[in-house]
C-alpha cells in the first residue's frame, strides 16, 4: 500500500505568493493596462525581488491566471449555497453573491474587460442556471444563455456605473427582472 503524502507548504512561500497576488491587484487598480506591467514593478510593489518572483510563476501571464483562479474559486464558494436553496428567488443568497462582487468591485471592474473573464464568467452562471432549473423548474422560459448573459449584464453595469446601489437594491431589481 502506497501513502500518497502531499508536501506541505513553506509559510514563507505562501506569504510571497500572496503579496505578489496582492501587488499585481493594485497596480492593475490604479491602472487596468496589462500591458504595462513587468516583473519589475510588481515585485518592486510586493517589495520582493525578481528572483523570488520567478522562484512562483513562470512569468505575469502566470501571476494573473493564479488571480483569477483565485477569484472564480472564492465565487464557486459564494455561488454554491445559492445551489442549496428552495426558493430561486432567495433575496439573502443572491445579495451574498452580489456583495462578493462589491468586495471585490475593483479588481473585477479591471477583468472584466477581458473577454476570456467574461466568458468563463458567463459560463459560470449558465451552469449555475442549468443546476438551478433542472432542479427547480419544468418549464423553461428564457434561453440560459440569454439568462446568464442579462446578469453578467447588470453586475457589470453595477460594478461600473450603479456601484452607489446597494447589492439589496440589485437583488431585488433582478428577482423582480425574472418574475
């Protein structure tokens, strides 16, 4: 019988790991040109060196795909109790997910105009769609593609232009959308 042991972290790579994390979300904040990013500048803000950032990621297109991950994983927390729910239209549970998009408004504001963002973001909602009405519904209504694509629509306009609207207000606007 073989133990498969996993190696534990070292804390200090961890630490690393999320100041450069940290460091490549500020500076895309204040300003959203992939473009102008380099290696130097993040670990200048991260107040590492290069040699510890290479020792973590190939290179930024690695970093910024880590972030992400990070970010649709931290979403696949918020969005799976929503999957738990009875009642589709439970204002609590869609504001949980709202105020995950208000937590984090600025970085996403930022991704989202990416279009690899807002397609795999896209498909995120029609799977979370898809779980909701095979369990919830017989009927289908409106096409999930033009479902999902309503709400990507207004959490982008919220998260650009409505952010002074609180995520009650929005959960609300979409529950009564979809009545």
């Amino acid at each position: 019988m073989k133990l498969t042991t996993q190696k534990k972290q070292d804390p200090r790579a961890i630490r690393s790991k999320r100041v450069f994390k940290e460091a490549v979300v500020d500076i895309l904040i204040e300003d959203s040109d992939i473009s102008k990013l380099t290696v130097q500048k993040i670990a200048k803000r991260a107040e590492l060196n290069r040699a510890t950032f290479y020792l973590h990621f190939m290179d930024i297109n690695d970093l910024l795909k880590q972030v992400v991950y990070d970010i649709f994983d931290d979403l696949s927390l918020k969005i799976a109790p929503t999957l738990q729910i009875d009642n589709l239209n439970n204002q609590e549970q869609l504001m949980t997910f709202l105020d995950f998009f208000y937590m984090h408004r600025k970085i996403l504001a930022v991704l989202f105009e990416h279009p690899g963002f807002k397609r795999k973001f896209h498909s995120m909602l029609t799977d979370l769609i898809v779980i909701r009405r095979e369990r919830d519904f017989t009927e289908k209504t409106l096409s999930m593609d033009i479902l999902a694509s309503s709400v990507l629509g207004i959490i982008m306009w919220w998260l650009k232009d409505g952010i002074h609207f609180s995520s009650e207000y929005i959960a609300d606007q979409i529950i009564e959308l979809y009545r």
